[in-house]
C-alpha cells in the first residue's frame, strides 16, 4: 500500500474517493444526526485524508 494505507483501505471498501473533497462544509449542513455526532462529517473525512485511523475507528 501508498503512504496513506488507510485513505486507500476506506476508498476500497466505500468505493468512493475522498480526494474530491475540499472541506465546504455542505456534507454536514444536510446531515440530520450531526448533533449527536463528535465529529462533523467533513471532520471525518479529513482525518481519513490525513491517515487518522485511530481516531477515526474509536
């Protein structure tokens, strides 16, 4: 696997490709349970972008 072995395993599984996203914020405006979450989704993915596994997965 590349430098961001996690980036590449999420794309796999998902089948999306997370590189597209430039943090405008619109996936959590629309979310109806962000309130409930610790993490907003475009915090999500940002930290998929940056190998953050553990922080992700826990």
């Amino acid at each position: 696997m590349g430098k961001n072995s996690f980036l590449e395993e999420v794309s796999s599984r998902s089948g999306q490709s997370f590189n597209g996203c430039y943090q405008c914020l619109s996936c959590g405006g629309g979310c109806p349970v962000v309130e409930a979450m610790d993490y907003n989704p475009n915090q999500i993915i940002r930290m998929v972008q940056r190998g953050m596994r553990q922080e992700v997965l826990s």
